[in-house]
C-alpha cells in the first residue's frame, strides 16, 4: 500500500467512489427494455441447445433473419435467472468489480498512486452509474477496458497476448461491440517497443473472433450498425432511437452534465497528448472514442471509462513535466479495487434478497405487475403491439410481438411503422389501418403517452397501473 499520506486518502477516496458505484448494481431492480428478450431467447437456447437464426417472436416478421450478437449473454442470462430473476443483479456487481480492477491495473502501472486512483474514481463516479442496467452493452464495459488495459502494456509479452486473445473470444461471443477490441489492439502497434509480441496478439484475437455461431455474419452484422446503410434497418434505429442519435442533438438528454465535462476534459488531453511519441497511439483511441460518442451519444460511456482507463500515463507525464516510467503491478491495490466492490455487492445483494419478492425484482417502473396481468388476460394466439418499454417484455411472457428493441431483425418498413405508432407519430386512421394491416389484435401502451394518441380509432378495453389495453379489431 502507498507510504505517502497523500496517496492514501486519494486511494481511500476512490475505494468509496468503486464502492458507491456497484450499490446500485447490487439492488437495483432489473427492469430494462433489452434484458428480457435476452432473457427468452437464453432460455431457448438452454432448451433447445442452438442459438437463434430467425426472428421467431414476431408476428409481423417471423423469418426474417437474425443474428443474435448478445447470445453468450443469453445463456449466461437464463442459467442464472433460473436460479431466481434476483440473481442477475450479480453478473451487474461482477461487471463494476472487474472493471475497477482491470482501470486499477492499468492506471497504477502508469502513474503515481494518487493521479492513479484519480482516474478510477473518477470513471466510476462519473461513468460507473450505467452499471445500474443489465443490459448486455453495458456489462462488456469491463471487456473493453481490459482490452485497452492490455493493448497498451509498457512490458507486453506473449502472455499479454495470450490474454487479449482469450478476452477478445469472450467479447466476440457475448457482445458485438467486439471490433473495437481489434481497433485498440491495432492501435495498441504505436506503442513503444514490443512490436512482435503486440502484432502476435492483434493477429490471435482477429483468429479467435471467428470462433462463434454465425461465423462471418456476426462480423457483417457488426459492420453494418458501425455504418448505418441508407435502407438497412440499422439507419433507421440510428434516425429514431434516442439512445444512437447525436450527442450535440440531444445532450441533455443522454449524458449528465457530470459525464459531459469529463468526456470533453478528456478530449482536451488527448489532443495535448497527441504531439508526444509515447502517447500518440492512446490518443488516437481515446479520440476515436471521442468521436464515436460525438456521432452516436450512447458511446460517452465507453469513450469515458476506456479512456480514464488510459489517462493515467500522459497525466503523470503532465505533472512530471515530461518524466514518465512504467511501475510494477501493486497486486494489493488492484485486489483491492476487485475484492471491496464484489464483497460488498454481494453483502447489499444479499441483504436485498431477502424480504423482496420475484416479481419486485422485475419491478422499476411499478408496472411490472400490471404488465404481466394485461398480458396474461390476453388470448394466447394475441398478436400484440406493445410500446417500446414493454415490448421485450411481452417478448419473455411469451407472446408475440409487433416488434421489439432487437431491431436488427425487422425489415426497415416494419420498424418506420412500428416506430411512428410507439412515437405518436402516425394518426389514429394510419395507426389502425398499418396495425390491421400487420394482423395485430391487441395492443398495450402506457395511458396518456404518445402511442396511445396513435390508437385514439381503437377500443380501449383495460386498463392497470397505468397501462391500458386496446383491442384491433379487423376490418
């Protein structure tokens, strides 16, 4: 542990930020639109022993083709849920706890203890509360970091290499964000010295990436939601999706004021830092990271934490005026930054377990119950339309669907239609006519929200905690 006093307090005050960060992790409930379509498609998995190839939970485009980039998930998901759905918050303690470590690794290798705990309290305070979600983008946070971690290793080895290479392979099949391990690998050659060894892992980890279920298609379907294509449904989530629109369109609304002035801090060093040799190639990622979440806002952060991740180094060179050396792994810090989150998430997790319900895990919004009674009154062969925030819902109990946020598994014509009924956008007459038209026979919508607008020409026939049914009838 540091001798220096001052050190210790800056390490002690990160240790508290690590820790507030995974107490939302630990008790939290588990409601989000992503994690329960995940959670269904596992539990076939499980049962059937394949993972998806078709969009079989929609009534509106059963066959057309899906490559699920988040099936590792899904089996990891569903193997833990049947335990008890209180479980999944776990695999969320698990993500905060390896992310620290791996920031910790990093940043106390680079630099002096107390900028080094800077850094990692910073990421997490600042970034860490996105650990609340289980939502499978999220929990490849501590991936990425150790990727960055590994790529830019003053001293890298074959046994650095060894470890990309395993990390990249669990990447690849848990989340398709897995390409940009391969960008910081690639970039991870500017850094000095140890060229063979790092162009040795970049060459495994691309190997490794085609070790999954859909071979090349996973690559494809990777390329086309980093591009976007005109037609492709991707571009039509990245035109009407909150969470993919620009940061400068809606600031406000994707990153706190917190994460807005840390991302642009960030920003400014790595442009400082990219007149210094040593740095260039950190700063090449982290202002791609950058502009990453400039274009799309939902990868502030990413670019936050891997690039927190990396400061360390150019931050001592800052304070030093120029002087820098590597240090030796402090074992004890980085099992502390592991250790004191996972305990402790495990004891709140614990402590919330007991006296809470099943169902109140599932229940954020206080409308769980109320969604899982509509759905149940329903016919077990309704056809329905549900607003986004419920439609991975609907997706795990079992009925189908108009659609639903994997998105990539709809015809760009389902989405638009789908999209302009959830957002309001279509009037009463169009609402009914595109859902008579798509065979839907219900639908469940919040009450006074902007899709119960669009089904002012349908009849309301219930109504619970704020959610109200409409009935389709056909033409």
């Amino acid at each position: 542990m540091p001798s220096d006093p001052r050190d210790r307090v800056a390490l002690a005050v990160a240790l508290a930020l690590t820790a507030l960060a995974v107490v939302p992790a630990a008790v939290s409930p588990l409601w989000d639109a992503d994690l329960w379509w995940v959670l269904r498609a596992g539990e076939d998995m499980l049962r059937e022993g394949a993972v998806p190839a078709r969009n079989r939970y929609s009534f509106t485009a059963p066959e057309h083709p899906w490559v699920m980039h988040e099936w590792g998930f899904g089996a990891l998901y569903a193997a833990v849920a049947s335990k008890g759905l209180g479980g999944l918050a776990l695999v969320r303690v698990a993500a905060v706890a390896a992310t620290a470590a791996a920031l910790a690794w990093r940043s106390f290798r680079d630099a002096r203890p107390w900028i080094a705990a800077g850094c990692v309290g910073l990421a997490l305070a600042v970034f860490g509360g996105r650990f609340e979600s289980p939502r499978p983008v999220g929990m490849t946070y501590p991936l990425a970091v150790a990727v960055a971690a590994l790529a830019f290793e003053a001293s890298f080895t074959r046994w650095h290499a060894a470890a990309a290479a395993l990390v990249m392979l669990a990447w690849t099949n848990l989340h398709g964000s897995f390409p940009l391990g391969l960008v910081m690998l690639a970039l991870g050659l500017g850094a000095p010295g140890h060229r063979r060894a790092r162009l040795a892992a970049l060459v495994a980890s691309v190997a490794v990436t085609a070790l999954n279920p859909y071979g090349l298609a996973l690559h494809g379907l990777a390329l086309r939601y980093a591009t976007g294509a005109s037609g492709d449904a991707t571009a039509v989530v990245h035109a009407r999706i909150v969470e993919w629109w620009p940061l400068w369109r809606a600031a406000g609304r994707l990153a706190t004021p917190w994460e807005l002035g840390a991302g642009a801090a960030l920003m400014a060093l790595w442009a400082a830092s990219l007149r210094d040799a040593r740095w260039r190639a950190r700063a090449a990622l982290g202002l791609l990271l950058g502009a990453m979440a400039l274009r799309h806002g939902r990868h502030l952060q990413l670019a936050g934490l891997v690039g927190l991740t990396l400061a360390a180094g150019p931050l001592e060179a800052l304070v030093a005026r120029g002087a820098w050396a590597a240090r030796e792994t402090p074992r004890r810090v980085v099992a502390a930054f592991g250790v004191v989150p996972l305990a402790l998430g495990v004891a709140l997790w614990g402590a919330a377990t007991r006296g809470r319900t099943e169902g109140a895990w599932a229940d954020a919004t206080l409308q769980d119950e109320g969604a899982r009674a509509l759905l149940a009154a329903m016919p077990e062969d309704a056809r329905v339309f549900a607003e986004l925030p419920f439609a991975g819902y609907a997706v795990w109990r079992r009925r189908a669907v108009f659609f639903d946020p994997r998105n990539d598994c709809y015809p760009a014509a389902v989405l638009r239609e789908a999209l302009d009924v959830n957002d309001g956008r279509a009037a009463p007459a169009e609402a009914l006519r595109v859902l008579r038209a798509r065979g839907t026979t219900h639908a469940l919508v919040r009450c006074r929200s902007a899709a119960e607008r669009s089904l002012a020409a349908a009849e309301r026939v219930a109504e619970r905690e704020g959610l109200c049914v409409y009935q389709v009838a056909p033409r």
